[in-house]
C-alpha cells in the first residue's frame, strides 16, 4: 500500500485524519513514543507508520523498536491486524473495506478466521466474499483455510535507537529460526549470532597439510633446537602470577632459536600483562598487540577485584 508518496507493504488500516495525525506528533514531541515500533527482520515497518512519520517529521531519530523475526508473510499481516484492531476504532466502512482488501491478499481464509481478525461478524465477511466473487475480484475457493490451533513464536529484540535498531535485524535475520522464541536483549541476541558462527566454524573440516612441518607438544625449556632455526613460536603459556617466570624463559628461548625474521606469537591473559610484555622486551623486540575478543558474561580471570585495584 502507498502512502505519503511511500510503498508500505503492512500499513494495511486507514490513514488517521490529519487531526488525529497532529495529536498524535505533538503527544510524541511531549512524551516520546509510548509504545514500539514493530519492524521485521529485513526493517519494514510492520505497526507505527504514523509514529514513524511523526518522528520523521519531529526530527526524533532515536526511539525503541521492537524487532520480530519468524513470521510468514501471512503471519505478518495477521499480526499487524490484531495489533492495530485492539488501539483503533474503526467505522463499519472502514472495516468492510479491509475485509474486502484482506479477502483479496488471502481469499482462502475462512469467513470466521478473517471476521475474528479484523473484528467483525462472519456473516459480513460472507457478504462481501460474494460480492467480490461476483465481480471476478477474487476467485470461488472450493477449500477454506480456518484457523488451525497453532501459536506461533514470536522471537524479537527491543532497541531504542536507529543503530540498534540496524542491529537487532542483522542479528535476528542471521539467526533465522535458531533465534529463542521469546523477548531478547540486543546484547544477547548478538552473542547467540557468535556462538552460532563458532558452532558452524566447529563443523567445518580444513584440511591442512604438514608436510615439512613438525608439532611438538612438550615444554619449551626441555627441547633441544639449534640457534636461529625456527621462524614461527606459536604458544599459549599460564596466566597466574605464580608462572610470570615462564615468560623470561620464553623469551630468553625465542631470542635463541628464532631466526632473523623470525616471530614468537604467544596468548596472553589481561591482569599480569605489563609483566608478561616486561620479560619478553628484555630479549625481544616487540611487533604487534592484537585483542582476542571473547563472548558471553563469565570473568576469565579471578585474581583481580574491586578491593586490590
């Protein structure tokens, strides 16, 4: 449906008057927006068209959006229906007219699913269902779809800004049905989309040939490598206070078996970092800090607290 100059696929009631419009933007510009929009994954505004337009025309950039993924096309258009029906007061007209534009989209639908969603009696929506028949607007259906029992879940994200908002629909629409059917936090729904990808990761085979190259699993201290022949140290030492002497051990090693052009690339936790990079920059020079960046709300590291800071 077009409005304003702007193809709106859900908008699928009225207009409000102009009136009601002016109310409901200067009710905006005092209060805020009450009650969210809904978008779906891919941003398409499914209920608050007109609370979007007065934002738009308030120039209000940031205000919550509820993000919902997993519905059908159908689905969609359903929840639209019952969502705006229980805030808007319609004339008979106006309901009349959606039940023909509704019969239109879905002829299948029964008269008793189509009058419990736009809230009329079934036998008006029988009445039209013939007119339009009549008219060759819609076709005769031997079949009727009526409601079938099911719910369907609802999964989504609550923002409040046009970023998150951006967010919140990346990472429903990557999700897709592995997303809880439930209510998310942006941060939760984020971490769940990095746990996926490591899942998938997890599952992938890589084959990597080794000819030529050996793996040694033992300690560093005990293996016996003549001077400058390795070119790559790729190692993870202990983190705890108690191990800090490890890493003059590493790096008095590297500095001896390390070739030129050679690198000593070593995991590191947070809280003896100084430390760690002190011992090394007694034998090595330093290149490069990268940050692995790790999910979830567990602490890694226990050692450190409010009171020894």
């Amino acid at each position: 449906m077009k409005k304003n100059g702007h193809y709106q696929p859900y908008q699928l009631l009225p207009e409000l008057s102009q009136q009601e419009f002016e109310a409901l933007k200067a009710d905006i510009e005092t209060r805020g927006v009450q009650v969210p929009v809904d978008r779906d994954e891919l941003g398409n505004v499914l209920d608050g068209h007109h609370r979007v337009r007065a934002c738009n025309e308030s120039g209000i950039k940031n205000y919550p959006v509820r993000v919902i993924s997993g519905f059908t096309e159908e689905q969609k258009r359903h929840h639209v229906l019952s969502v705006n029906l229980n805030r808007r007061h319609l004339t008979a007209d106006q309901k009349r007219t959606l039940v023909a534009e509704e019969l239109k989209q879905s002829p299948g639908f029964s008269d008793r699913l189509l009058a419990k969603l736009i809230g009329v009696d079934h036998k008006t929506v029988g009445s039209i269902r013939r007119q339009l028949q009549t008219r060759g607007e819609i076709p005769h259906v031997k079949e009727l779809r009526g409601e079938d029992g099911k719910t369907y879940p609802t999964r989504a994200v609550i923002v409040h800004s046009a970023r998150e908002a951006e967010r919140a629909q990346n990472a429903l629409k990557e999700l897709g049905d592995a997303a809880p059917a439930k209510a998310l936090s942006l941060q939760r729904a984020e971490e769940l989309v990095r746990i996926q990808r490591w899942e998938k990761a997890a599952q992938t085979k890589t084959q990597v040939s080794l000819k030529g190259i050996e793996l040694l699993h033992c300690d560093f201290r005990k293996l016996k490598l003549k001077p400058k022949s390795i070119r790559l140290i790729l190692t993870d030492p202990l983190y705890q206070k108690e191990h800090l002497g490890l890493w003059d051990d590493l790096g008095k090693f590297a500095k001896r078996v390390l070739t030129k052009d050679g690198l000593l690339l070593a995991y590191s936790g947070i809280a003896h970092l100084p430390d760690e990079m002190q011992w090394l920059g007694a034998h090595l020079k330093f290149h490069w800090l990268n940050a692995l960046v790790r999910g979830g709300h567990r602490p890694l590291h226990h050692e450190r607290s409010a009171s020894n800071i």
